[in-house]
C-alpha cells in the first residue's frame, strides 16, 4: 500500500503508510464471512488477480535468473489490460530519480510469468494501466469489471493481493467512509475496514458480486515500529467511479482533463453551519454570474459541503464543457446559475 511520507525502503513493494500513534482502531472487530459471499466471484477475482514483480535481473550475470519477489498487485481488466496502483510500478532511476516502468513482469495465480507493457498512467491518481501482449494473454485466466454507480457504507467488500509479498490472499469486511481525504491524492478515498499489508497496493477492493469497486493505495499503521512490515485493518482505495475514468481515457490515449469552475472557496459560518463562499472568482465562473462572497449551497442538486467535495465532484462527475447548474446564497437570496466548465 502507499506511505507517507512516501518510504521505498521495503524491498517487496513500494507502499504508502500514514502512522497514526498512540490510537486505537476498531475497525475490523466485525468482519464479514467469506460465506457472504458468493464463491464464483470469488474464485473469479483470485484468478483475475496478478502480483507485480520486482525486477530483480543482476545485469552483470544475465544468464542467471533472477529471484521471485512480488512488490504489488494488480488484476486484469479486459483484453490483456492489467490495472494497479503507479506506484507499485516505479523505480528508482539513479539519473532522473523515481520513474514509471515502460514494461513491467506479472505472475499469475497459477505461477506463469508474463511480461506487460506501459499504456498509460495519472500519477495525480496513482492508476496505471499496462497490457499483456496477445501471444500471453491466455495465461490471464478471470477478468473482473468496475461496478456501475457508487459505494455506500457499511457494503460487503473483500480484496485479493499480495501483503508482504506472497499470496494471494483474501480479505474481508466493510466499507467505512466512502468520502474521506488523505495526503497521497488530490481526490477522495474510500476507507475499508479489510485487512491490507504492503505488497497489497493496486489490488482490487470487490463487493460481494466480484465487482471492483476500488484499487487499494493506502493503509493507515496503528502502532509505530521500526520493522519493515506494515500492515493495518484501515485500508484507502481509489474509488471505482474515478478509476474507471482514468482507465478509460489511457485506453482511448487521450489525457485525461479534469473539469474547472474557477472559483477558490474560503470557509463561512452560514448560522450554525459551515459552509463555503467564494473567495475569489476566475472563468468561467465569472461569466456565468457568480460574485465573490457569494455562500456555495449544491451543484446540480448535489449539496457541497466543503471545497474537496466541490473538487471531487468536478472530477467524478463532470467533463470539460459541460453545463451545470450552481445555486448559491447572496446576502439573504439563494440565487441558482448555469456554467458551462472549463478544462484542465
């Protein structure tokens, strides 16, 4: 999973670990059955699941196979597409520093090593897609698909991965807050009370029919120590809504553009409640009418809360030049605006 700060010191897996100390957690007391499950999801999942190995050819004895080391997981998507987590593909290049690899080794489940090559990544969402080549793809043994619309709490979730290295193995729990922020990304994260470990990073986190709803990023450690092994029962995933965009558009090779309104929100206490008012207006957001000050009540019918949650949904749900209506509290008069997004 990711760390942060991020810490490539573990020699299986480029992972992400926020340590929180001196908490106690107690997620993951309840757990969900794998009987809740049902079995052919499961076993479709296993078998859609790939670890990402670490390149370990010693270049100075090329006739000398390297050793097996899995540093990542991943699963495949369709037609040799295989999706995980970028940076459970980078490297350390001594001349320019952290690169994503153009070519990547991925062992299946049942031990074949096959090689995958780059398509396309968003380091602004740690995704990356590669493909197998047509002469391997036989090998991929399951596929797996994102599932249509969002996630709630409290939904049945498991994920198949590699923790520490080996596997794969399964996990299994609950969703918790679906909407929350960590450091590593500029987007939401959905928290899973599964367990994770390092080497877990870019796997499938599945509900209860097989389905993706997220890709595991980061884990969040519980206790500090000064081991190598992180492991936690409170796991962050990429949301499937967001994933699947990001997938799309490195299949199609057009890069990926995010939606702008062109405001920046500053925090306002609107009676008893917090809420965000524009503290500076740009375009498009200008032409369309919005002033400064004015208190930012739902976009499309979707109330915001706060900016993230505006940032979020211009991300998930919107596309460069698409209207939206924004409605909006000036002085005592709810005012509602069309603006047509910018793009970026």
């Amino acid at each position: 999973m990711a760390r942060f700060p991020l810490d490539y010191s573990h020699p299986l897996m480029r992972c992400v670990v926020l340590t929180v100390a001196s908490v106690s957690f107690v997620a993951g007391l309840f757990t969900t059955p794998a009987s809740a499950f049902d079995a052919a999801a499961l076993d479709r999942a296993k078998l859609a699941t790939i670890g990402v190995l670490e390149d370990t050819q010693d270049q100075r004895t090329p006739d000398k196979p390297g050793k097996i080391l899995v540093r990542g997981t991943g699963f495949h998507l369709r037609d040799g597409y295989i999706v995980t987590a970028r940076h459970a593909a980078e490297k350390q290049d001594v001349t320019t520093g952290t690169v994503i690899q153009k070519q990547i080794h991925v062992l299946t489940t049942d031990l074949h090593e096959i090689p995958a090559d780059l398509v396309g990544d968003s380091a602004f969402m740690d995704v990356v897609v590669y493909r197998v080549a047509e002469a391997h793809r036989a090998k991929l043994l399951a596929s797996v698909s994102f599932a249509p619309g969002d996630v709630q709490p409290g939904q049945d979730v498991f994920t198949v991965g590699y923790p520490m290295g080996w596997g794969p193995t399964m996990s299994f729990g609950h969703l918790g807050n679906t909407n929350t922020f960590l450091q590593t990304v500029d987007t939401r994260l959905i928290q899973a009370d599964v367990a994770a470990c390092s080497g877990n990073s870019g796997g499938g986190l599945f509900n209860d029919k097989g389905e993706v709803v997220g890709i595991m990023h980061a884990i969040i450690q519980t206790e500090r120590d000064d081991s190598t092994a992180h492991c936690s029962r409170m796991a962050f995933a990429i949301p499937a809504l967001l994933a699947e965009r990001i997938v799309t558009a490195a299949l199609d090779g057009k890069p990926l553009a995010f939606s702008k309104m062109g405001i920046h929100m500053v925090a306002v206490k609107d009676g008893t409640r917090w809420r965000m008012a524009v503290k500076d207006v740009m375009e498009p957001a200008k032409s369309a009418g919005i002033q400064k000050h004015d208190v930012i009540i739902a976009v499309d019918d979707t109330d915001i809360q706060d900016a993230a949650h505006l940032k979020n949904y211009l991300i998930e749900r919107t596309k460069p030049g698409q209207q939206v209506s924004v409605k909006v509290r000036r002085i005592d008069t709810n005012l509602t605006f069309t603006v047509t997004l910018g793009g970026g």
